[in-house]
C-alpha cells in the first residue's frame, strides 16, 4: 500500500444494510434541527448571488437578472427565482451510514418572494421515514425519509418550505438491478435533431410585463413548454458553481482531505486518478453513478425542480406568484440526455387565502418518452376585477 492511499477510504462506495439497530437510531433522530453550517452556500441574496444561480439553470428572465427592467415591474427591482432557495441551502445529509441514497420527491410551499440582500436563514428538521419496504424493481428494500427545510428572511417572515424526501437503498441491491435499467448512452442524436432542439430553446422566451390574467385562462390550457439539454457536464458544473449544492460543500486539497480523513464515508478513491472524490461526484463522475447504481452521471433532483420552476415562471409573468409546487423524480437524466417540461391547467378557482389561482399538472420527460417529474403547481395570478380597482397583485 502506497502512502498515498487510505485504508479506510477505497475505490467502492461504503455498502451497508438495513440493520433494527440503524432504524433504531434514526428513529431516535426524530425532531432533531440539524446542524447547517457545512451546506450553506449562500446567506444573502445579493445580485451577483441571484445572476450565478440564475446562469446555473439556464434562465436568463430579466426580473431576476436586469435591475433596469426589474424596477419597472410591481416589484420595483430583481427578485429571485423561487428555486433560489436551492442556492442558500440545498439540503444537509443525516445518518443512514453506508446506505444510497437519491432524493425521490420534492414538496415546495412559497410564502414571500426573496428580494436583493435579503439575508436568508434556513432551518432543517428530520421529521422521520417509511419503511423499509418489501423489495422494488428499482431498488431493492429502501425507506423514504423527510427533512423539513423552513427559509427565513432577515424579518423573520418564512419564505418557503421545503419537504425534501430522500429513498435510502442497499447499494448492493441497486447495483445487481442496474442492468434492467440499461439504455443507449451517450444517446445518438443526429445533427437534424440537435438543430431541432437548439431553435426550441433560443425560442423560448419569459411572458414577462404583460400579464397573464386568471379570467382569461380556462381549464384544460396546456402551459408553455421549456426544453433542457443535450445536458452535459458543463451543466452540472454551473450548478454546483452556482451554489445549489452539494451536501455538505465540495471543497479541494487540504479541505477536503482533511473532511475525508474525518468522514470516510463521505468519498471513494477514483481509479482513473487515484484522485479522493465525493459521493456526490454522482453528478459528474460516470464511475461514481455506476457505484450508485446508475448507468452514467446524471443530474441532481433540486436541479430538475429548478427547471420546472423555470417554465412555470415563464408562463406566468412578473405580476404572478408561485404558490406551491411538487414533483417525484422518476427515472434518472442522464448527460446527453434532454427533458421537455411542461404542463396543464386541470383546476380554477379562489383558494382559502382569497387568491385567484390555477392549479397545474406538470410533466417532464425525456427524449425516451420516459416521465421523469410528474408534479403539480399552484399559481396566484392577477385578475382583471383586482387591476380595475387598482389594488396591488
């Protein structure tokens, strides 16, 4: 054994099993605040802040990145997309030593929009899991767990909060599966279709100041379709540089090390380049994704929830507001892979709160006719009656 290596860290992924005395201690954890501090990546909204996460997804809507235009909207100045709140903090990791792990569903509620140099403080609390469940085509025994993950402004008034639920699964398992899920990668796509799929993206535009009033929309209207990828590596790079993730923190040389010596766990030597790298290098490292069970790198769930915030804030324009939103995330996007996410108006009415609001059935899927988020939304829009009287939307 060369100085170099480790014997504690290995070129596998930590493989560990359910066992009553892990499902003990986690039931133990329950109602426990975790600690925060090593996932933080941002505590202030400032533009600059905004400008990179907005970069990270790829939308460039100019309420969150134009401060000329923003201050003419009803905000008077750059708001943040919804999903910033991914960029403050992504979500923290907690027990389920050795085990997978994938983050399987997202549940959203907005409460105030994030404005410029807000300082935004997030709090997370481990509010249980199901299971272990019988065995799964996907993955074997797996549990679900929850993390409630409230968002806070500098006035202590709640921005968001956020349900992110994990599936936790023996790697082992969801290795001997993986071959069931085997599909044609790097997809082979041809010039005529990449060329189809650029001009759908340069096509697509924010409805921006004009608004898209409640009284006008009907049941049954299909949403504006948003389109991402080919995604490439360049993709998952933004999103990490634009402070969406990981859990805890990637960090280089002496830092990481350093973590790694502390938390074995938390990395796996690549035999490529003897390199220490983190398990969430998922996202990027395709002999990362095949310890964990996938084909190939893939991308990250808050980062697809980010896409569809995305197209629903382009159909709804500036005068609207993203009430709630929820998505499962079925099926991996692989890099090479695209998703067109879209969706349908399925109800219409005036919620509990007095708000004008449009519930949405939203969809994502991939080039493989795969759903890959099936979700929901619920979007307050402006009404005419509302603009007559000259009230505030």
């Amino acid at each position: 054994m060369t100085q170099t290596q480790d014997p504690q860290i290995g070129r596998e992924l930590a493989q560990a099993k359910f066992t009553d005395e892990m499902l003990d201690n986690m039931r133990a954890l329950i109602g426990t605040e975790l600690r925060t501090a090593s996932a933080v990546n941002n505590e202030y909204a400032t533009r600059l802040a905004i400008l990179r996460f907005c970069e990270g997804i790829g939308d460039d809507n100019p309420l969150w990145t134009d401060d000329d235009y923003a201050s003419t909207t009803v905000h008077k100045g750059i708001i943040a997309p919804p999903s910033f709140i991914f960029a403050c903090l992504g979500s923290v990791q907690v027990g389920w030593p050795g085990l997978g792990g994938f983050h399987c569903e997202t549940t959203i509620n907005f409460h105030e929009p994030i404005r410029v140099d807000d300082k935004i403080t997030a709090k997370v609390v481990f509010d249980g899991f199901d299971g272990p469940t019988d065995a799964s085509n996907f993955a074997g025994r797996r549990i679900k767990d929850y993390l409630r993950q409230e968002y806070r402004n500098q006035n202590d008034e709640l921005a968001a909060t956020f349900i992110c639920s994990r599936m936790r699964f023996e790697r082992t398992e969801m290795q001997a599966k993986r071959e069931s899920r085997k599909v044609e990668l790097p997809h082979p796509w041809t010039e005529a279709e990449l060329e189809r799929i650029e001009s759908d993206i340069l096509a697509e535009a924010p409805r921006g100041a004009e608004p898209r009033y409640w009284d006008d929309v009907q049941i049954g209207d299909d949403l504006d379709v948003i389109t991402k990828g080919p995604i490439g590596l360049t993709d998952e790079i933004a999103f990490v540089a634009a402070g969406a993730a990981p859990i805890p923190r990637i960090a280089a040389h002496g830092v990481a090390l350093r973590r790694y010596k502390k938390h074995p766990k938390w990395a796996f030597r690549d035999p490529s380049t003897s390199a220490l790298e983190p398990v969430y290098s998922v996202h990027y490292n395709d002999y990362a994704a095949r310890l964990q069970g996938a084909q190939v790198a893939y991308d990250v769930g808050i980062q697809r929830t980010s896409w569809q915030i995305h197209q629903l804030t382009n159909w709804m324009g500036d005068d609207a507001f993203l009430k709630s939103i929820h998505g499962q995330y079925r099926s991996h996007v692989y890099l090479s892979d695209v998703v067109r996410l879209g969706g349908r108006i399925t109800d219409k009415l005036i919620d509990d709160a007095g708000d004008h609001v449009v519930h949405v059935e939203t969809w994502a899927t991939n080039q493989r006719d795969q759903s890959v988020m099936p979700g929901s939304a619920v979007i307050r829009l402006p009404h005419r009656a509302t603009d007559a009287e000259g009230n505030a939307q």
